[in-house]
C-alpha cells in the first residue's frame, strides 16, 4: 500500500511541475506588440512621402516622428480606409487604396498600445 501512495504522490508532482513549465513556454511564444520603429515608420516613409515628410519637401503635417503620428492615429487610419475619390482619402496622390495588410499595420499598432520601441 504504501509502494501505491508513493507511486502516486511521485506521478501527481510531476504532472504539477511539468504544467508550471509549459506555462512559461506559453508566456514567451506570445507574438511581439507592434511598435512604431519596428513596423509604423517605414510604412509611412514609403506611403506618405513627401507630403507627410519634411526632409522630402512636404508641406502637411509632419508624420516622420512618433509623437505626431500617435496623436493622429484615428485621423490617420479614418482617411487611408475612405475609398478613392472621397475627399479626405489618403494617400492623396494615389488612386487605389493601400492594401489592407499595410492598414492593418496602423490597426494592430493602435490595438497594442501605440508603443514607441
């Protein structure tokens, strides 16, 4: 009898311990937060320029730094999801709408917390 409760006292902390370590594993394959230098900037520099970037001669509202882009980010994503020809639809030289993998990269930023770095 006592072979059977060391047995199964034995078999039940194991079963504890390995469920406390995969807990961890859950925790660390959390995908990344999006964050404004990682995956914003380079966006805006291919699809806002220049008019939203200074450096390249614009004249609107500068978009080349986090403070202003995470301040208008509800504008922002308003204007790129209105349908071309609609006045206020970004961007204002284009035709066609950004795809909606590239919206969804100002989406999932929002979403996350518009992080910084």
């Amino acid at each position: 009898m006592k072979k059977i409760l060391s047995l199964t006292a034995i078999a039940t902390a194991v079963l504890i311990f390995s469920n406390c370590s995969s807990s961890k594993k859950a925790i660390a394959a959390a995908p990344a937060k999006f964050n404004y230098e990682t995956n914003v900037q380079a966006v805006i520099a291919a699809n806002c320029a220049p008019c939203h970037i200074p450096s390249k001669g614009g004249n609107k509202r500068p978009y080349d730094n986090f403070s202003n882009v995470k301040a208008d980010i509800d504008e922002i994503i308003r204007r790129i999801e209105l349908t071309p020809g609609t006045r206020g639809f970004m961007p204002f030289k284009g035709t066609a709408k950004l795809s909606d993998s590239t919206i969804n990269v100002f989406k999932q930023w929002k979403t996350d917390g518009l992080l910084e770095k």
